[in-house]
C-alpha cells in the first residue's frame, strides 16, 4: 500500500539541489547491519490492518516471522498503527495470533496511537503519558527498557509511532534504538523530480520529516525513485520496489500457512474481518479463493531491509546469502549518504559518510537491476516456504 498520493505545492518551493551520481562506486564498501548478535531483537512497526489495506503488509509480516523462526532475530513485539478516522479498519492482532501458534513464538501485538492524538502532545504531561490512546506505545517502552540488547526497528507504514516512540523516553530510545529501517518517501537525488508524496509519507508528512533528524542510524529503503518508476533501469536505482506472482508461494505452503494469507484475502474490502483466526487454520485451503489469488502478481518494498538487519543479502540466483561472503554479487547494497528533508517532505542527498555531528544515514541501491526482481522474489519464496514446516 505504498501507492504515490498527489501534492499540488510540491513544486512551489525551491530547494538546493543535491546530485547523487547514479553509479559511480557501485562496489563501495559493505555497509554492516546496526547489530551483530544474533538473534537481533527486532521491533516490526506495520499498517497492517484487518480488511487489509495491502497484502503486501502480511506477507512482510510472514517475512519477520521466517526469520526468527530460522534464529536470526529475536521478535520483541508488532506495533500496528492505530486506526485512522476515515477507514473502518482495526489493527489486525489476528494475523500476528496467527503467526504466534504456527510458529509457537509468542510475540506481543501492539496498537499504536490513532491518528487523532495531537503530534504536539506534551509527552512530558502525567495524563498525555498514562492516556489509552498511548497505551502501545507504553507496553513497547517497557519491553525496550526490559531488552538485554540493543533493538533494529523496521518501519513499513507511517512513521508517527516511530517519533512518538522516541519522544516518550528520549533517553532509553538512544538507548535501545540501535537503528531504523524506514521504509518510505522517494528516492531520486533531485527533488526536482519528486513531483508526488509516498503514500508511507503522506500519510503523516511531519512525522517523516522528524524521522530524518533522530539521532541513531537511519536505513532507508525509499519505496520507489521517483513517481512512476515502477519498473527498474539504470537511472532508476533508488526504490526498493519488486513484483512477485503469488501462485510461486502459495500453492507450495503448507495449509495452515496457506489458511493465514487466505483468510486476509477473504477479508479483505470494504467490510468487517471475521474473528475465526484459529479455526481457519486447520481448515481445508479455500481452492476458490486461493486461484484467483494465485495469479495476483503482489508488489513488495521492504524485503531488503529485514534481509540486511540479520547480515545477509541476495544474489542474483535468489540464494540468500551472508554479506560477508556475497563478495561483488548482491543484487542491491546500502550505502552511506549525507541526506536532508524539506518541509514538504522531500529528499535530497548525496554520496558520502556524515559529519561529525550529524548521525549515520545509508540509502538503498539496486546494484543489479537486470536480476533484482526476480531474486528477491526467490528469496521471499525461500523465507516463506519455511514457514510451519521447520522442525524444533
């Protein structure tokens, strides 16, 4: 659900403009993920919602699971964004229930403030902190503030949770926050060129905006290079976006599996989700559904990121790799970039370590973008397929 959402005075403002070559150092040194241990704990900050707005949030989901399944990461909790005034939907804490009995971890769900808490919220206020529209945010306070390590935080819808979070406690957020992976906003170096806003960003603009100014390391997978690039090429290396056919994964998963993406396929629209989230799963697949479905060719952004947190990467076969044995053969990196953000929520940035007082920020590139799509999408089969077929 990253779709690009017009913003009529974009252009009305001038900005400096900051050049990023497009391919010169491609073979730049490794950028290393923020944590070394393994398993990393991870918070998953998501849209994901119950009709859902996008699959592509469940099967993100399924992708955090995968890993900690397989021992990278160590799940600390799902923050869902709160519910939104103009859309009849709820967090969606059955697909994480769901995820929990298929793989036996037990990872807490958590609702984040909806979005008619005020963003100038004095944080600072007994009654702004103890309120229920921040009780999320509290729950996620203490488990960070009870985490033995350092967590990554991954960032798949908007990223007012994420500011929020770190103006609750300031100081245990530098504390515990090791990094972020942001998945949002656009990628192109000139600003010029970002004509419309993400739909991650325009969601919140401020909050976006703020994101880049947090004094801890920043991943950002810009989820496109600019407005309509929906396909790659070699000016076009900004934007995390692939494409996968559903069918690759779906009719090889086993029925539980298969049963948690068809129930949110069954509900997803306009319409109230049902609550059989357990019953559903031992059920017979829905063959009805699950065809139609089969040939949906399902847009992804934030496979990357999950990906590099725990030290590995693509090839162009699809083979997931570690990232110190990948050598040259990556089919995308991140990269070191001096990066800032205007008021209207657009990027400029060039090639280069910060400076002293700024904080590390790196960028996504497609280093191959003749084999990235369909490489990432062998590697999510991979992940995926793994799911409620691993022994214990």
């Amino acid at each position: 659900m990253k779709q690009a959402v017009p913003l009529a005075a974009m252009m009305l403002l001038q900005t400096t403009l900051l050049v990023g070559p497009a391919s010169d150092c491609l073979r730049a040194e490794t950028v290393r993920p923020p944590v070394a241990n393994r398993p990393a704990a991870v918070v998953h900050i998501t849209d994901l919602f119950r009709p859902h707005d996008d699959p592509d949030d469940h099967w993100d989901l399924a992708t955090q699971y995968a890993l900690a399944a397989r021992g990278d990461t160590r799940l600390v909790a799902v923050l869902i964004d709160g519910p939104r005034r103009n859309r009849a939907k709820d967090p969606d804490i059955l697909a994480v229930a769901q995820l929990n009995h298929i793989t036996g971890l037990s990872v807490p769900a958590l609702a984040g403030a909806p979005d008619t808490f005020p963003f100038d919220a004095d944080m600072k206020d007994p009654a702004v902190r103890n309120s229920i529209e921040l009780a999320g945010i509290r729950a996620l306070h203490r488990l960070l503030r009870e985490s033995p390590d350092p967590v990554v935080i991954t960032v798949t819808g908007w990223c007012r949770d994420l500011i929020i979070l770190s103006r609750f406690d300031p100081e245990l957020f530098a504390e515990k926050c090791a990094g972020v992976y942001l998945n949002a906003g656009l990628g192109a170096p000139d600003p010029a060129e970002q004509t419309k806003m993400n739909w991650n960003v325009a969601l919140d603009p401020p909050s976006y905006i703020e994101s880049f100014s947090l004094r801890i390391p920043i991943y950002w997978l810009p989820c496109y290079h600019a407005p309509g690039c929906v396909r790659l090429g070699p000016d076009a290396r900004y934007g995390s976006l692939y494409e996968f056919r559903q069918g690759e994964v779906l009719r090889e998963l086993s029925d539980p599996m298969r049963n948690y993406f068809l129930s949110m396929f069954r509900d997803g629209g306009k319409g109230p989700g049902r609550a059989d989230w357990l019953t559903t799963l031992y059920q017979k697949p829905d063959e009805e559904l699950l065809e139609p479905e089969a040939k949906r060719t399902r847009r992804m952004w934030c496979t990357a990121g999950m990906l590099h947190m725990v030290g590995k990467t693509v090839l162009p076969d699809g083979t997931i790799a570690p990232l110190d044995k990948a050598g040259e053969r990556e089919v995308y990196a991140f990269r070191p970039i001096r990066v800032k953000c205007d008021r209207l929520g657009r990027t400029s940035w060039t090639f280069g370590e910060p400076a002293k007082a700024e904080a590390d920020r790196f960028i996504f590139e497609v280093r191959d973008t003749e084999n990235y799509r369909d490489a990432m999408g062998k590697a999510l089969r991979c992940l995926i397929l793994e799911l409620g077929t691993r022994e214990r």
